[in-house]
C-alpha cells in the first residue's frame, strides 16, 4: 500500500479538485482520506454514503460540580488562564477560556472539579459514489486538536487499504504548514505539491518544500493555472530543479475547476478535454514516480 499526500501551501490553489480526480481515476483501487479536517469538503464531489460515524473525542475541560464545590476560591487564585469565575454565588469554568491543564482539579480541597473529554466533531467512514471508502470528519466549530483528527483520518484509511488489500491512499491534506498538515505527512510515500504561478503561491510553495525536506520525503509539483504569470511558472520550474522536487505537470487556468465544482463532479468526469488528459497523466506520472522512488 502506497500513501499519496496532495498538499498546498495556499487555499484556492485546486488541491481539492486535483485530488478528487485522482480518487475518481483510482476508484475501487484507493482509500481517499480528507485531512482537510478544519474545511472538509472532498465529499461535496465524491457524495459520499456513510458506513459508520462517530463522535470524536480529544482534550479535556474542568467542571465544577455546585453540589462539592464549598467556594473557597483556590481554584480561581491558580488558574493562570482567567477561566474560573464567581457568579450568583457559585464558582462556574469559562469553557472558551480552559486550557485543560487540570492545576484546578489537582488543588480543589473537595474534588469539585473533574476533567470533562470535549467532543470536538465528528468520524466518517464512508463509501464514495464511485465506490472507494472516503474517510473523513467534521471539527466542531471553534474545536482545537485538528492534528489529532488528521492522525486519526489517515490511521483510519490506511487500516482499511491494508485490511481490504487496496493499492493507494489518497490524502487531501489541509493547506499551510501548521499543525494538521505536519499529521498528514507523517509516513507518506510521496508528497504532491500542488501550487499556483503567483507570487502568494510560489511564496507558499517555498515554504511546503522546506516542510517535505525536514521529514525527508520524495515530492513533486504541479503547477495549477501557470499562464497566469510565466515569469512565476519558470522560476518556480527553477526552483523545483534545485531542490530536486520532481515537476509533474502545468495546467493551464481553465475554468472546468469551478464548472466541476458548480456541476458537483470532479474535473475528469466533468471535462472531457486538455484539463482531464493533463490530470490523467499527472496522475500516471505520480505513480511512476511513486515506484521509482522506491527502488532509490
Ligand atoms: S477549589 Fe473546589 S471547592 Fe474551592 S471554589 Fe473551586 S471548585 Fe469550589
Ligand atoms: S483546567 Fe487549568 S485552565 Fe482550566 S480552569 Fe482549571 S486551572 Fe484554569
């Protein structure tokens, strides 16, 4: 089992479509995870019908309990973050301010407070309507901890292709260099950068190679809309030979990206034309790539 990571330093650069391309061209042979888990919407294109769903469970908040609680106030006095407060003569957690760190349950003379595990969104596992599983989920709004999400999306998918014996897993990874995108590289086999012929983009691009350089993975690009600006295009060419990132493909601007997206399909399905051979051969590209990296 192979595992492919699309990432993008920027939003808007077409990951998502691309990526769901390559899930529609895999179909039954790919496990899809969507770790774009703060902005999941791989599955407005794969329409997915949910096997299972689950609550996601991470972190802790305090609670105190009025019946225990005999107002001393000593966990007002330790809480560093301004969480606890008084109020109509009890002492209640201001549950945005919480951090978890639990000081106030440690220092409670009746043990008032326990440490409540928050329910931060939601699991799916699902089956797209082309048949491959979709793993994905949903952050509750304000919900911190995405990483561990992430971690949990990809873990999930890729137990199933090991399980069910499938070739791939295809990661839409979240866009930036934070926190959830560092959970969606971890263990892949090849990286696809996916970037835009900007200077934003090239920017970000710059800053996702650092990235797949510190772990140490194979990686290759493909630049999305490059007649925007072919000065950009041949530095960020320039630029991928240097660092010995792999160059893809270029794909012209073409407005089947949001036709596709209007239409609720993805790009191959939806253009029959110069867009869906270009992300045909990426995708043969890819896997090449992903084989010959292998015997390196
Ligand atoms: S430390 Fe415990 S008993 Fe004291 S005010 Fe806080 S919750 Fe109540
Ligand atoms: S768990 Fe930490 S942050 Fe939350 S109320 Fe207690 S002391 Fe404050």
């Amino acid at each position: 089992m192979k595992e492919i990571v699309v990432i993008s330093g920027k939003g808007g650069t077409g990951k998502t479509s691309i990526s769901a391309s390559f899930a529609y061209l895999e179909r039954e042979n790919s496990v899809i995870a969507d770790c774009d888990v703060d902005a999941a919407n791989m599955h407005l294109l794969l329409k997915p019908q949910a096997i299972e769903a689950s609550d996601f469970f991470s972190g802790v908040k305090a609670k105190i309990d009025p019946a225990l609680c005999i107002n001393c106030g000593v966990c007002e006095e330790v809480c560093r973050f301004d969480a606890v407060f008084f109020k109509n003569a009890t002492y209640s957690v201001k549950q945005l301010n919480c951090e978890g760190c639990g000081y106030c349950d440690k220092v409670c003379p009746t043990k008032a407070i326990a440490m409540v595990e928050q329910n931060v969104g939601k699991f799916f596992i699902s089956k797209s309507r082309f048949g491959n599983y979709l793993i994905h989920a949903r952050l509750a709004i304000g919900a911190e901890n995405s990483g561990k999400l992430v971690a949990k999306v990809k873990n999930e998918a890729k137990k199933i292709a090991k399980e069910k014996g499938i070739a791939f897993v295809i990661v839409d990874g979240a866009p930036g260099i934070g926190c959830p995108v560092l959970s969606s590289l971890t263990g892949a086999n090849y990286v696809v950068l996916v970037t835009e012929a900007t200077i934003a983009g090239f920017h970000d691009l710059k800053r996702v190679v650092e990235l797949v350089k510190k772990f140490r993975l194979k990686a290759g690009a493909i630049i999305n809309k490059h007649d925007l600006n072919k000065e950009v295009t041949n530095e960020i060419r320039n630029f991928l030979e240097k660092e010995k990132i792999d160059f893809i493909s270029k794909i012209p601007y073409n407005t089947a990206f949001t036709d596709a997206i209007v239409n609720e399909r993805t790009i191959v399905e939806f253009n029959q034309n110069e867009i869906s051979d270009l992300l045909k051969t990426s995708w043969e590209k890819i896997k090449f790539n992903v084989k010959e990296k292998e015997n390196l």
